[in-house]
C-alpha cells in the first residue's frame, strides 16, 4: 500500500521503516519481560548453588570444607557473618534491576512514540550516572564486607583487602552521558532548521 505521494506503508498506514522498528522495539520489549522472568531464577539458582550445592559437594572432604571455611563461605561462617555477606550479594545484584528498570521503561516509551522527548535523554541520564556511580559503590562495599568478615573472624588476619573498581562499566556510562548531550545538541538544530523554514 502507498500514500498519494507514492511513500510506501505499512497495513496501518505508517512508513514501512517505521512499522519494522516498532515491530523491533516490541520484540525488545518482549524480551525484556524473559529478563525479568529470568532475574528471579538466576538469583534463586545462585542462592541454592551456594547454600546447597557447594556445601554438600564439600560435606565428605574435610580439607574442601576447611578451604570453603578459610574463604569465608556462608555455610561456614559467624550468623552476623551471613547477614554481611547475603546483604552484599542483594546489593550487588539490585544493579541487574535497576538498568533492566530504566531500559524497560525507556523502551515503553519508545514504542508508544515517545523517543527523542525529555524521558529519553532522563533515562539515558540515569543509566550514565548509575554505570557511573556504581563500580565504585561496589568495590566499597566488597572492601566492608570483606573487612567486616575479617574483623569477626570468618576471614584469616592476613587476608588482603583491595578495592576493586571495574572502570569499563563507568565508561559505558560517560559514553551513555555524551551521547545524551549529542541528542539534545541534535535536538535543538533540528528545532532551530524547523524555525528557519
């Protein structure tokens, strides 16, 4: 089907370009949905793996146990131990919800048209900030958590306490702000050409 200037459409009358990006973006979206579908069983598989499935496969080796224990495993350490060390794990893993939160939000947005508005370049923002922000909020808290276990005595004296910090995922996040300030910069040639004409 095509329009009186001869333009190409879809069955619902838009451009046939645009009628195959929607039809990717609810792809995304969809797949988005088996991510959250798929975070719950990751985190619950993790879980057992940890509080089953090593320890038992450790429970007939003395010297597996003794190593587990030396590495400050949750099986194997004080209680306030594991409240330090499960309270970790949940922050360390609350970054998957947060990113898959904003791009699904942004996502939605894009589908019902909204992309190039104000929500985009805010999420576009928050993504940057976070990936940002959150390498170094990570290795503080692994430092704590490790500081604290040793300081209880479920991690050996000698244990070293580095701070590491994964700087390719801050870099994802300057680029993500750069490319925000290159969409507005975008933007706002475009409003000034449209003013033009």
């Amino acid at each position: 089907m095509s329009s009186a200037k001869g333009t190409a459409t879809d069955k619902h009358g838009s451009p046939n370009g645009s009628g195959d990006r929607l039809k990717t973006l609810r792809r995304l979206n969809k797949f988005l949905w088996l991510c959250w579908l798929g975070l719950p069983v990751s985190v619950a598989w993790t879980y057992w793996r940890v509080v089953v499935l090593i320890p038992a496969a450790a429970g007939s080796e003395p010297e597996a146990a003794g190593c587990l224990r030396m590495l400050g495993h949750p099986g194997y350490i004080s209680p306030v131990g594991r409240i330090v060390f499960w309270a970790s794990f949940v922050f360390e893993i609350s970054i998957f919800f947060i990113v898959l939160a904003v791009l699904h939000r942004m996502v939605r947005k894009f589908i019902s048209g909204q992309i190039f508005v104000e929500d985009t370049l805010a999420g576009l923002k928050s993504l940057g900030v976070i990936l940002i922000v959150w390498p170094f909020l990570m290795g503080a808290v692994r430092y704590g958590e490790d500081a604290a276990l040793r300081a209880l005595g479920d991690l050996p004296p000698n244990w070293p306490l580095p701070i590491n910090v994964n700087l390719s995922v801050a870099a994802m996040g300057l680029f993500l702000l750069a490319l925000k300030v290159v969409i507005e910069h975008a933007i706002e040639i475009k409003y000034e050409q449209e003013l033009t004409i």
